[in-house]
C-alpha cells in the first residue's frame, strides 16, 4: 500500500479480490521513432514490451485516469546543446480526452541498468521493530526519492539528492521543452519523475559501514536481514506481473502502473558528472547515481518502483492522486524464509535476540538468527 498523510490512498491488491477498472495516463504517439516516449528513452526502447503489457490487459470500466494534454518532444541533433525546439499552437494539438496510462511493467529499462549475479547477497540493516512491522505486515518498505530531504534531520546520512539531476544538467534540462506543453521543459519532467519513484535499498557488502550508520535508535537493537538476489527479483517481479498485481485507490480498483527496476548504484563526481552530455537520459539514470565522495562505501543496490512523469493522475471524478512519501509492497516474510530468499539473519552484539525470537514465534516464523 502507499501510505502518506491522506492514509492509505493506494493499496496493492490480489487480482482476484472483486473487479476492477481502466488506467488512463498520457502516452504520446507520433509516429516518429526519435521521439522519446513517456519514460524518456529514445527510439524504440521497450515499446514491444509496452505493447505486449497493455494488449495484455484490457480492463473494462474506466476508474484512473490521467488528465492532460499529450506533449510531445522532437529533439534533434547529437546533444541537448543542440536541440531544436519546435512549437505550434497547443489548441489545435492538445488531447482533451484521457489517455490510457501505460500498465505496469517488469524491468523496463534493464538494459540501461548494472545488476548483480542471481547469487549475490544483499544486506539490509534495519532496527528490530522496522523489521517486526514488515514481517507482521508482509511487506517491504520503499520510501519516494526525493523523501530523503526530510529524512535528513533524524537520519544525517540521508541523501538529499537522491534520483536528482545532475547540477551540472539543470541548464541544458531547463533549455528542452516539450511541443504541446511549451511551459513544460526537460527539468520539469524529470523532477516529475522523481516525485514518482520508490527505493528499497541494500548494500552489497555486510560492512562495518552499514552497521555503524543504519537500524539506530532502537531500545531493542538492530538486525541484518539477508536477502538473495535472484530469488528476491524472481518473487517480486512475479508479485507485480501484469494480471497479478492491481492498485485500489480510495476504494477504486485499477491496473498498477509502478515500473520496476532493479541496479547497483553508479558512484560519480556529483559537481562534475554529466548525464546528459551526449543526449537527455532516462529519468531513471537518476535515480542510481550518487555522490561518490559521500556515498560509495554504501555499496548500495536498489529496486525501484517509478510511475510515468507525464501529466497528472487522477481519479474519476477529477481529483488528483496523490503520490505520498512511501510505499508497502507486499512480500511474504514466511515464504522467503522457507524457499532461501531469505538467509539467516545478522544481529548487532546488543540486539535482544530473545525478544526477536520471542515476536517472530507468535508470527509462527522460525527464522535462523545469528
């Protein structure tokens, strides 16, 4: 579910539980195979798969939907210093009807992205009481990228600028607008984008690093639950396949329409790097890119959920839908015990491993804690 301060919006649902309706959203077709799609890839970047997904699923009673006009983008040239910005008038081109919004899909933009060999541990230090919420839940937390802002008082390793563009892209960002929407530019959908996208992070390595500066300020302690790479991406990605996950929305039901990807963060030179020197990325380059001089002892390997950063969402009768600061999807603690998704689990030297022990038996879960 998606949690934030208009309570619980957005819940993740079986699909078998009632029936539900059709997303609308803006997808921008002109017939050009330069043209970026709404994901900010260029060509045809994983457009057989969004055919595939929406062809798919064909939802019958409409209950999302995303109202805007379609912009579209016409960049030219081999750099964004380059681009050529076309413009016509938007009254003859905007959309007024909703657009159907693309569904959900598994690992978009895996080609894009450096991911870890199936057996590859991933480490997750959390405070014993986090890690009995999301177990007696069933669910694993993600918290919205640019959230980390207001994390950073109570947690000082926060990073601000998580999923941000680069400083050194914002000019030429600014500079890129979209045909149909003039006053839309670059900057403006990616941090769109950012607004939309969802992290569950991990280190790669079980460091003294990890330990020293997550899971603090718990009476009772904190624990490292291990996780394998391959069968953690195998349960997730089969929990989000189109047909098996959907969204109720203030007791509407629809189609979920979270991408997710998986990758291990690329360390640079944050007040040098440029994303976009050689043409505008895709929003979710962003979102694994961190501040090398701060950052790169994490280590760090996430899952990201990101909606699309065209338009608005919003429900039938014209609200729009709000996209709070974290997110549960759900996960089977108990399952991934059993099945080796998940290893033993690490405890720090002060953790009160009898009480751990003592509220996993009344989950009837017998973990292996060491």
């Amino acid at each position: 579910m998606i949690r934030g301060v208009c309570g619980r919006a957005l819940k993740f649902r079986s699909n078998w539980e009632g029936t539900f309706g059709k997303c609308y959203c803006c997808q921008p077709d002109s017939g050009n195979s330069t043209v970026r799609d709404e994901r900010g890839a260029y060509g045809n970047t994983d457009k057989e798969n969004a055919k595939r997904a929406r062809k798919a699923e064909t939802p019958k009673q409409p209950s999302i939907f995303l109202s805007c006009s379609a912009p579209y983008f016409y960049p030219t040239g081999t750099t964004v210093q380059n681009a050529i910005l076309k413009s016509r008038e938007m009254k003859e081109n905007t959309i007024t009807q909703p657009i159907s919004a693309p569904l959900g899909i598994i690992e978009p933009h895996a080609s894009l992205l450096s991911v870890p060999y199936d057996g590859q541990l991933l480490y997750k230090v959390m405070t014993v009481e986090n890690l009995l919420r999301s177990v007696g839940g069933n669910y694993l937390h993600f918290n919205r990228v640019d959230s980390y802002v207001d994390l950073s008082g109570s947690n000082p390793h926060a990073d601000p600028n998580d999923g941000r563009q680069l400083p050194n892209d914002g000019l030429a960002n600014s500079q890129v607008r979209f045909e149909k929407a003039p006053d839309f530019t670059a900057e403006d959908y990616y941090d769109k984008s950012r607004a939309r996208t969802y992290a569950c992070c991990f280190s790669m390595k079980n460091s003294n690093y990890i330990w020293e500066h997550y899971g603090n300020g718990s009476t009772k302690g904190k624990v490292c639950v291990v996780f394998e790479f391959g069968r953690l991406r195998a349960t997730l990605n089969e929990t989000l396949r189109p047909g098996n996950a959907v969204l109720e929305c203030n007791g509407m039901r629809c189609y979920q329409i979270f991408f997710v990807n998986y990758g291990i963060i690329e360390y640079v030179d944050w007040n040098v790097h440029e994303a976009n020197a050689k043409r505008l990325p895709n929003p979710i380059i962003y979102t694994y890119l961190k501040d090398k001089t701060k950052f790169s002892e994490e280590k760090e390997f996430r899952i990201s959920l990101s909606a699309s950063g065209m338009g608005e969402f919003a429900l039938k009768d014209g609200s729009t839908i709000f996209f709070p600061s974290s997110l549960h999807l759900p996960f089977l603690f108990k399952v991934a015990i059993r099945d080796g998704t998940i290893r033993p689990m690490l405890c720090a030297p002060d953790t009160d491993v009898d009480f751990l022990h003592a509220e996993l038996d009344k989950l009837r879960i017998m973990a292996d804690i060491k």
